[in-house]
C-alpha cells in the first residue's frame, strides 16, 4: 500500500498478517477445540494468520468462514515479572465494552498453557480502519482535524468513566502512581539491562525526587496514541482502542501527556507531529487539544508538561530496553523489534533534556 494511503484495515499491522511458522504457529485443533467450547456462535473450520507489527503480545488474526476474530497471547520463553499480562487486557476491555466505552467485544480469556503453549484471549476483529502515521498522508485537513479532536474526546470519555459503575474499582492500586511506574519501569529496565547508559542512571536518580501531586484516579490506558485506535471506515468515529496491556488505575495525566507526546516527537512514519506544518494539514495544535481536553474533564488547565514527558520518554526506553533483551536472547517476536531496540538510548537522552527543562534538583 502506498505511503499517500498509509490508512489501513484495522489490526493488520504495518502490512498485515503473514503465515506464522514454526513456534509462532497454533495448534490449530486444540485452539479449535477450545473455541468451540469458549466462544459463542464459533463455527470451523479454522485458518490463522499473525499480525506483522507489535513486539510484546503477539497477534493473531483467526478467520472462519463466518467472521475473523483476533487472538492474543503471551510470548513464548522466560518473561519479566508482570508483563504480557492478557489476564488484564481481558478483564478492563471486557469491563469497558458493557458500559459503552469503544472496544473490541471480548469472547474467552484461556490460562491453561496446554492448548497453545501460552495464555491467550480471543477477541472480535473491528472491521475499521487505523491511521499508522500521524500526518494522515491522503486525508484532507477538515479529516485530519476531526481525527485529533475525537482522540481527545475518547481519552477524556476514558478518563471520566465511572470505575465502580464499569467494575475496574480493583483494577490497580490507588494514589502515587508516578512512584509506582516510575519504580516498576527501574526495576524492568534493571532486569532487561544490556549496557551502562548515563542519561537513565540520571533519569533513575532525578524522576523517583521530583514527583508530582496525584489529584485524580482513572483508568489509564497507557500507549495512547493514534494507531492504537480504529476508525469508522466513513467517518471519524473511534470503534475500538486497542492495545491495553499497559492498563490499569493511575494519574490521567499520564494519558494524557503521552498522547501529547506527538507534538513533541518527530514524525518518521509515525504518530509524531513535531516537524509537520500543522495548519496546513488541519493537524490542532497543542493548546487547542489541551483546552478540548480539559473541557470535557472539568479542569481548569494541566501542569507544565516537560517532567511528564521526561517521565514518558524514561518509560519508553524502559519498555524498548525489555525488547531489546529479547533481541538479544533470540525471543523478540517481530521483525520489527531489533529496529525499535536501537531507539533506547536516544529515547533516554531526550528523557533527559525534558528533565532539564522541568528543572533538575
């Protein structure tokens, strides 16, 4: 597909599925054995094809000859403690879907190892379209600002939804959550650590002595950008966020200064829209998404942003560090993810300069 229509089917990452092969495919009886018994209105017979983008839980699309539904699962071999939980990206889309929040309709979570060698869940397949590149190559600008003004509705609607009311009350742990990420990200980068990098040691030291006040608790998305949504094919209607294994209850801000990331970040192909010449695409500007923003969730403006974006920059390297170990130990599931592994130093010095502009103590 050309990069003038970088608009593709929703969940066919980058260029879609391929045939997986060899400890990428599925037992394909026992996962049709398991269907049967798990997911209503399944009919076989069964194909399988896995998404090409995405690094952490590998994707599967599951094509019947009635629908296509999307499997994930954990990846195979030795993990870091916590992650790849799809136990939890189960439960907060499941919870999220009944109370009318746009996500994918969850069909059956499976933690036995023994049908497919991994946890995994089923969910169904969006028929919609993602915008992989944040300059919307071929959209028009009255497109391209709609696009930007429904992802700041979305997330605003994610971060007012009622967690006792969606059942998400017990989805993570209340207050300090910047102290929670920012010690969890430490010690998985400590975990996944291949080389010394001074500007994450100033950045381990300088982020845990500068936290800021927590006022609000929501569910947190966590890797909110625009290609983690699918659109209506015809209009700028938002039918699932996808993506939620870095899900849980925190500091909205979070969400929100990451999503806010694009316009601090360079676009490259992808959500970033720093270098483009906004007004000419259509694309809003910072404020304008801020104001929307804070509109829609009854605040009255944001703090300065720079130590939220050093802390997100931190969290990336922190993540593409764990991609990288598993470079290296042969068991990173994409094609992808030894490009992406050599982003976690830069990543880690911008963090920096972020740091130094919030001001170091």
């Amino acid at each position: 597909m050309s990069k003038e229509h970088a608009v593709q089917d929703a969940q066919a990452a980058f260029t879609g599925t391929v045939e997986p092969v060899d400890a990428d495919r599925l037992d394909e009886v026992r996962l049709t054995a398991w269907m049967e018994a798990n997911v209503e209105g399944f009919r076989g017979p069964l194909t399988q094809g896995k998404f090409k983008g995405g690094q952490s839980n590998p994707t599967y699309k599951l094509s019947t000859p009635s629908r296509s539904y999307v499997l994930r699962r954990k990846p195979f071999g030795k993990l870091l403690p916590s992650a790849h939980a799809v136990n939890r990206e189960f439960k907060v889309q499941s919870c999220l879907h009944k109370v009318g929040f746009p996500v994918a309709r969850q069909y059956g979570l499976c933690t036995d190892d023994g049908v497919i060698g991994s946890w995994f869940y089923v969910m169904d397949m969006v028929d919609g379209r993602t915008n992989w590149d944040g300059a919307m190559p071929g959209a028009s600008s009255e497109e391209r600002r709609a696009v930007y003004r429904t992802m700041t509705d979305i997330l605003a609607a994610l971060h007012n939804v009622d967690l006792a009311g969606a059942g998400l009350e017990d989805y993570g742990k209340l207050g300090n959550y910047f102290g929670r990420q920012v010690d969890r990200w430490t010690r998985q980068y400590r975990l996944s650590e291949t080389e010394h990098m001074p500007a994450m040691e100033k950045l381990i030291e300088y982020l845990p002595a500068t936290l800021p006040e927590q006022t609000r608790t929501s569910v947190v998305h966590g890797d909110y950008r625009i290609d983690n949504l699918i659109f209506a094919h015809d209009r700028p209607k938002v039918l699932a966020v996808l993506d939620w294994e870095l899900s849980t209850l925190g500091d909205p801000l979070a969400d929100f200064t990451y999503f806010c990331m694009a316009w601090v970040t360079e676009n490259g192909g992808r959500s970033g829209v720093m270098d483009l010449n906004r007004a000419e695409l259509g694309i809003p500007e910072l404020d304008e998404v801020i104001e929307l923003y804070c509109a829609a969730t009854g605040r009255t403006d944001v703090p300065d942003m720079n130590w939220y974006f050093a802390y997100n920059h931190f969290r990336l390297a922190g993540i593409l560090q764990g991609i990288k170990k598993r470079v290296i130990d042969g068991t990173a599931s994409s094609a992808h993810a030894k490009a992406m592994s050599a982003r976690v130093e830069p990543l880690s010095q911008r963090a920096w300069s972020f740091a130094e502009r919030a001001g170091v103590r």
